[in-house]
C-alpha cells in the first residue's frame, strides 16, 4: 500500500516528519502536477483522499472531478462547517472522518479499509455520472452560472 500526495504541501510538510523513514518508500511527495499527469494519478487509485477546508465558502474543485470519476473518497474534515460535507452526503463511495480524532477506533480503521477495498462496478459508474448532483458541475450549468453573474438574469446574447 503506497500513499502518494500531489500538489503544495509546502504548508503542511512539518506533518510528515514523523514518516520520514516511510517518505520516498510508501509516501510519495509529488509536488504540483500538470493537469493531465494529476488525472493520471487520480485515475490510477484505487481512492483519493480529500483534507478538508476550513473556508466554509468554498468547495474544492478536486472534488468534482473525483465524483466525476466515481472515484471512493475518504474526505478528512477540518471543521463539521466543511462545504464537502454536503456534496459528499449524496455522493455514495465517501468516508467522512475528522482531523482531529487522532487515535482511530478498530471499527473507524475497518470501515475505512472496507470502504477502500470496495468495488465499484461500471454500471454505477455509468449510473452515478448521470446523476442530478453532478448537473450543477457540468459545463452548461457552469456557463449560465457565469451568464448570470455578469450579465444578471438578461441573456446577453439576446
């Protein structure tokens, strides 16, 4: 098992200080990726892992792109006003756990690694990637969004 990180952890690197024996060998620290390398990434594991945000207004766009993918997320909340916690309640290959419970129970280590070891067939796949929670994410939703907030309830192109 191998637990590989893309992105800045330029904030958080004192966090894997207690690992260090283990980083390079089964923690991998990628640092900023490409768009398609990430993808690849993401695509290639067998679950992604989302830190939570504290900004309660905002959700982070990863997110999407792993329900899109039908990806099984463990979401490690920062506070219980997370802005994933709402899109995840309907997403139905998500673990919510919070930071702050530092020594996990044997039922919370299980549940996680039953929810990792889950397959997911192509049916859902198929199935939850025409669901209505995805709709607000897609590309018309998201330019009629754009529309309204420069143009207002007018259709500029009219």
């Amino acid at each position: 098992l191998e637990l590989h990180f893309v992105g800045n952890i330029g904030e958080c690197s004192d966090a894997f200080a207690p690992y260090a024996s283990e980083v390079g060998r089964t923690i991998k620290l990628h640092g900023l990726l490409g768009g398609q390398a990430a993808l690849a990434a993401v695509d290639g594991a067998a679950v992604v892992i989302n830190l939570g945000n504290s900004n309660p207004c905002q959700l982070p766009s990863k997110l999407v792109e792993y329900m899109a993918l039908a990806k099984p997320i463990l979401n490690v909340l920062q506070t219980d006003g997370d802005p994933s916690l709402e899109i995840l309640g309907e997403y139905p290959w998500a673990m919510n756990i919070f930071a702050d419970t530092h020594v996990p129970t044997a039922e919370q280590v299980q549940n996680v690694v039953r929810h990792i070891e889950r397959s997911i067939t192509t049916d859902e796949m198929i199935e939850w990637a025409d669901s209505e929670v995805l709709a607000p994410f897609g590309l018309t939703s998201v330019a009629a969004q754009y529309r309204r907030a420069l143009f207002g309830n007018a259709d500029a192109r009219a």
